[in-house]
C-alpha cells in the first residue's frame, strides 16, 4: 500500500496499488491502456481546480473569473481549502489559490475565437479545451473537482464538508460525476466534474485525449467525454454518477431545440455551487436562494429576471407545457450531499461511435 497524507487535514489517504494506473505503455492483461501520468503517487487529499490558460486576453478573462470564484469558496467555508488554477499567468493570488500549476508552452494550442459556430464568437479570446484535458489528469489531487471559472459558491459550510464526504467515502464509490445536461439519460455538462485518480479514469481519460484530438481540439469536448465515458463502463467498468442538484446548479434549455426558456432542475435546500452569470453572481446567488423550498429557477428570455417555480403546475401553465422540464427523479429525491446514480444511463451498445 502507498499513504497519501494530506496535509492540513490531518488524514490518510490509501491507495490501494492495484488501483495505480500502470507504467506500462499497454496497460495489464485485464484492462485498457492506462495513463500513468508523471507524478501521480503524489497526488493527495481532495480539491478544487479551476482553468484559466491561453492568450493574455483568455487568461486576463479567466483568471478575473476565477478569482471572484475562489473567493467566495475562501469566504463560505470554515477552514482552509484546496484550490487550484491552472494558468500561464506568471503570479496567482496565493491568498485564494493553494496550487500554481503552470502549463507547458507547447501545450497551450491555438483555439478558436468561435468554438460554438459564427454566430457566438469572442474575438482575441480563442478557446479549446484539451489543455484542460490534459491537466485534469495532472491534478495534484487524488479526489478533483474540476470547475470553470464562472461559479460562485453561494451558501455557506456545505462545500468543506461535500469534499471531505467525498474523499473519506472514495467519491462514494463512483469513478466521475457531473451533471447530465439531458433529462432522459446521463449526458456530461463539463463545467463541473468531480474524479477520483485511478486506473479506471486513467484509461479514460487517455481514450477521451485521443478522441478529443481525431475529432477536433476546438470542438465539442462533452460529446467525446460521453463517447470515453461508455466506452470505459464497456471494457473498464468505469462508474458514472450524478453531482447532486444543489453543488451542480445550472440553466438548461426548456423546450429544445430553442435556447430559451432556461430552467433549473429541482432543488430542495440551499443552492451551494452556481453556474453564474459573471456580472452578477451574489444576485443570482440570491435569487436561488430566496426560498429553500422545492423550487425550480427560470429565464424566459435573456433580459427577463430569474423567478421560481414552487409548483409543478405553475411550470405547466407558464411555458404552456404538458409536463414540466427537468422536474422529475433528477436527484431532487436524493440525498442532496452526495453523489448519486443518474436515473437513467445510455446503453454503450446503443452508441454510435462516429469520430
């Protein structure tokens, strides 16, 4: 066995050695190929990692973003966290950010300015995400929640003790977990994932790389993570969960294919980690809040306020629907501070590999 101590929080972390991704370029008789990245014995404890990583325009956005995020983790918690930034920025505030990783020069790849099509471009901000790919592998953390840059954690303690949960249950037995951005089966929503290093994720996360690398390094990276993902449950039996509602809230389309309405799914308490809007994140952090009922947050359009419904019914009767989006066993019925299954998963055999 090799201990992991981590730290502050006066705990030891085992790691059992099979569970190691293997050195060895073809992986064991019994699994795939594993990615065995440099250092990963000395990964330890639970934490945060946000991206901010590019040109100076991206990191100037990003980093500004993050920063507002870590703080208010910093301001909501009792005790000290783990937080992370990955940045080619030369200097961080070591007062919100625990861990400086500084990318490799020749892993930061050209982006596009227009990654969701013409018609959403941010000029002089290029994107692409396999350098955040590949550095959610490097994480100095045996347990990452890897997070975009524009959260806000909204509710006081709950974050402190979702890590800690996290770490001393092995993320509750799960592999990965995140959102599911559809309503009918687990599909991922990037911004917010939670991994546990093993040989499992490992295998994943090489297979999601190379997918990520045929397909386009600017491209769509929640549909190769979804392609890796089914494949790992075939092969690896690699285990997909559900973040809870309330450490995973966010805006999703209502009556697809149009964008708006936007809406929520069920919460049942305190909203503790929001997808926010970045130039006003404590209001947004109060609407969710306002009532800690069961309640469903919406838009209607871009420049309408963010109102709640506390009834399935007024759901139905607002946006002229027969059932209400994102209402039904989509964690609300959970425990709320842990990591669940997702109600439904996609069978791998039922994908269509097309990348």
């Amino acid at each position: 066995m090799i201990v992991v101590g981590y730290g502050i929080w006066c705990v030891s972390f085992l790691f059992a050695e099979q569970d190691i991704p293997s050195s060895g370029s073809m992986g064991t008789p019994s699994t795939s190929p594993s990615w065995a990245v440099e250092g990963q014995e000395k990964k330890e404890g639970a934490g945060i990692l946000f991206f901010a990583y590019g040109s100076p325009a991206a990191v100037n956005q990003f980093l500004v973003e993050a920063s507002i995020a870590a703080r208010s983790f910093r301001n909501q918690n009792p005790r000290s966290l783990n937080i992370g930034i990955v940045t080619n920025n030369a200097t961080v505030d070591k007062s919100l950010f625990s861990h400086h990783i500084r990318p490799r020069e020749d892993l930061l790849f050209a982006g596009s300015d227009c990654p969701y099509g013409p018609k959403n471009c941010q000029k002089n901000v290029p994107r692409q995400w396999l350098t955040r790919l590949y550095y959610m592998a490097h994480s100095p953390f045996v347990i990452t929640w890897a997070l975009d840059s524009n959260v806000i954690n909204c509710a006081s303690k709950g974050v402190a003790s979702f890590l800690d949960a996290a770490l001393a249950s092995n993320l509750w037995g799960y592999d990965i977990a995140h959102p599911s951005q559809a309503a009918d089966y687990m599909y991922p929503h990037n911004w917010n994932i939670m991994y546990r290093w093993n040989v499992r994720v490992s295998s994943m996360m090489r297979d999601w790389l190379l997918l990520q690398l045929r397909r386009g390094i600017t491209t769509d990276d929640q549909a190769t993570l979804h392609a890796a993902e089914l494949r790992g449950r075939s092969t690896n039996g690699l285990r997909v969960g559900q973040v809870p509602n309330a450490f995973a809230a966010a805006f999703y389309s209502g009556l697809r294919p149009k964008f708006f309405p936007r809406i929520t799914r069920t919460f049942t308490g305190p909203v503790y980690v929001l997808h926010a809007k970045t130039s006003d994140p404590l209001e947004w952090c109060q609407a969710f809040n306002s009532v800690l009922g069961p309640r469903q947050v919406y838009r209607l359009d871009k420049s309408s306020p963010l109102k709640l419904f506390q009834k399935v019914s007024q759901c139905k009767e607002t946006l002229k629907v027969g059932k209400c989006p994102l209402a039904g066993a989509n964690g609300n019925r959970k425990n709320a501070n842990q990591v669940f299954e997702p109600p439904k998963q996609m069978p791998p055999e039922h994908y269509k590999f097309t990348f």
